[in-house]
C-alpha cells in the first residue's frame, strides 16, 4: 500500500496542528491554577504562636513587596502588622521628604491607616520608615525598623 506525497504532509500537518493545540490547551481544558499558601500559612502560625512582631502586608501590596509604585497624591496606605498597635501617634512613622498625615488604627488595632492631610507632592519619591520602636500593647515595641518607597503620579498638565 503506497501513500502519495500530499497525503503523507497532509497527515504530517494534521499531526502537527493537534500538537500545537494539546502543547497551548492541554488535555483538559482551561489550567487551573495552584495556590500557594505556605506564607500565609507561616504567617498565622507566627501571629497564633507569638512570634515576633512584625509588618506581614501593606494596602497597596506593591509597597510591602518592595516593587515599583506610582500612585495618585491622595492614596491612603494601610500597614498590617501580626500583633496590636499601641495607638496612631506611637506607631512611630517617619516620611522623608516630610508628608502631612493622620495615622488611625483599624478596629483590631493591628492595621496603621495612613491618610495624607494634604496631597502628596506630585512627582515627588518618599521613603516610609517604621521606627523599631513602634511601640505594641503590651508594653513590647516592632524591634526592627522598616523602609518603604513610593512615588506620587506627575502630571504636567495638558
């Protein structure tokens, strides 16, 4: 039994065509994705255990992360930390340049809420320092000392 040329690279296409689409689509359909929670899990674990206290996130998560940000001169920035806060004022947070802001507790006194009392200067790189001696309830303070960096939007006008 001969098969002629064509039919042959007609099978050949054919064969090459179902690869592709099994190599981009799979066998069963859409991927589904892998959650990864051993942080979150480790991070529970020093929360539940009395581990040290620390900053476990932030709102915008980019800036925790340490990853590039640029937001608009009003934003307001959470810290979330693994143990409570002593209050606003002791959260001891320092901007540089200088940054007019309030600093308020979240209910369980574990998130510091940062909000500008005027607009951040557009254009403008701030670096955020948590103090180590962020003091914590229980007479106990952060221990380490912590930098972020942010930068606001520039606008030139129209």
């Amino acid at each position: 039994m001969k098969l002629s040329r064509n039919i042959i690279i007609a099978i050949i296409v054919a064969i090459g065509l179902v690869l592709i689409a099994i190599f981009n689509f799979g066998f069963g359909g859409q991927a589904v994705p892998v959650v990864d929670n051993s942080q979150n899990k480790a991070q529970e674990t020093a929360e539940d255990t009395g581990g040290e206290p620390r900053l476990i996130s932030s709102t915008p998560p980019e800036l925790f992360k340490k990853q590039p940000l640029v937001f608009a001169p009003d934003k307001v920035i959470e810290l979330h930390f693994n143990a409570e806060l002593e209050n606003g004022p002791e959260t001891k947070l320092v901007f540089d340049p200088p940054a007019d802001v309030e600093v308020k507790l979240s209910a369980d006194s574990k998130t510091a809420i940062i909000t500008p009392k005027k607009p951040y200067k557009l254009g403008q790189g701030y670096t955020l320092f948590i103090k180590p001696d962020a003091k914590l309830k229980g007479g106990k303070t952060l221990g380490k000392g912590y930098d972020l960096h942010f930068n606001i939007v520039n606008y030139s006008g129209i």
